[in-house]
C-alpha cells in the first residue's frame, strides 16, 4: 500500500512538470529541497551505520528505500507548481522517516555490538604448560579466576590424569583484562580439590608461559620453544 501512495506521488509530480506551465514559488522551491537534503542525510547516515554493523537484515529494506530516493533525486521541482510539490512532500517525509527509523535501530546495535567486541577485546589466550609438583596424582585441574569467581573447564581430559612430576602442554587459559587473582584448583585420586595461589597472569608479557605448582602455590615462567619441547612430558 506505501508502495503504491508513492509511485502516485511520483506519477503526480512527474505529470505536473509536463503540464504545468510556471514553477513554484521561492518559498516552496526553498522546503523542497529541504526536504530531498533532510532525505539524502538520512540515507547516507543509515548506510554508513548499516556498513558498521554486522547485522544485515536491512539490506533488502534500504535497497527498496534508495529506488524511492533515486527517483526523488530524478525530479526537477523548478518545472513543478506548489500544489504538485505539496503532493509530493509528505512521500518524502515518510522514507525520510523509515531512513531515521533504521538509522536509530541500527545506531543502537552498533553500540551493542561495539560493547561485545570491548569485551572480547578483554580475554587475552594465553598457551600454557602446567607441571606438578604437588605430589600427588591429579585427575582435574581448573584455573579459578577469584575477580570473578568464574571456572574453567578441566583442562584434563575425561579418564586422564596427571602424575607427580609430569607436565602437561597444550592448555589455554583465558586471562581477563579486569581480573586480578587467580587461582589453580586440583583433584587427586582420592577426590580432594586442593586451592593452589597462582601467580599474577597480567605480568607475562608473552603469550605462553610455564607453571610449576606445588601444595601451596604456582610460580610461573615466560616459556621457551627449547623448554617446552626438551623439558616436558605429557601423560
């Protein structure tokens, strides 16, 4: 039904400028073009923030709109009379309106989405090789983000565990930009957890470091290729 109001509008104006024989006044000439400039800057904010975004589900909308403003664009309203320009106004207000309407939509999930990249942006994957020292045999190990209180995962396959002295590679720990205390959390066989201070994972500088943890506590080290390839086993 809007689509059909405006081709009527546009049919309107373009039989006006072929009959009509003298333009419009200065003052409806003046809100004409207002009115196609009001229209383009909303087509072109609500592109740019549809660019922003990676949310597509307007792109059909806003293709349909920009025919409607092409053929706006195409119009000469020097060659129209007031009542054909008054005819046609209120059809450009309304895609002006939809255009704004988007916009204001689409602002708001950029600011959403520009949150959740913040977010993001704060976890920083750091590779890690643990090596017991506490001895006991572990059959879970958890690293305890105390800022927090967020777990991980068990960083020890199902069935698997970890000898007194042996070292495990492969393990990632997801360190958050605003935390401050960790903490490495251990079952052993016997099904007792054992809380294990750890050290500040803000203070290395590179991506993948060596803990050793004992009963009390794990002290870490910047890693080496040559330490974590000569030095250490996995069970």
């Amino acid at each position: 039904m809007k689509n059909r109001r405006f081709q009527a509008a546009i049919m309107t104006a373009l039989a006006a400028i072929l009959l009509v024989g003298c333009g419009p006044s200065d003052e409806k000439l003046a809100e004409a073009e207002e009115a196609r400039t009001l229209l383009l800057q909303a087509r072109d904010a609500a592109e740019e923030t549809y660019l922003d975004i990676t949310d597509s589900s307007n792109r059909q909308k806003l293709d349909e709109l920009s025919e409607k403003v092409s053929e706006i664009e195409a119009i000469d309203f020097t060659k129209m009379n007031d009542k054909s320009i008054d005819e046609l106004l209120p059809s450009v207000t309304e895609i002006t309106d939809s255009y704004q309407t988007m916009g204001k939509e689409m602002s708001d999930v950029l600011v959403t989405e520009n949150e959740d990249r913040a977010e993001k942006a704060k976890h920083k994957k750091v590779e890690v090789v643990l090596i017991n020292k506490t001895g006991l045999n572990l059959t879970k190990i958890v690293l305890h983000d105390k800022t927090r209180d967020v777990y991980s995962d068990n960083y020890l396959k199902e069935g698997t565990g970890l000898g007194d002295g042996y070292s495990l590679m492969g393990v990632t720990f997801d360190v958050y930009a605003d935390s401050g205390e960790w903490e490495i959390v251990v079952t052993d066989e016997g099904g007792t957890d054992h809380n294990i201070a750890c050290a500040n994972l803000k203070e290395f500088k590179k991506d993948n470091i060596t803990l050793s943890f004992d009963g009390s506590d794990a002290e870490g080290e910047e890693s080496s290729e040559s330490s974590e390839t000569s030095e250490t086993t996995e069970n």
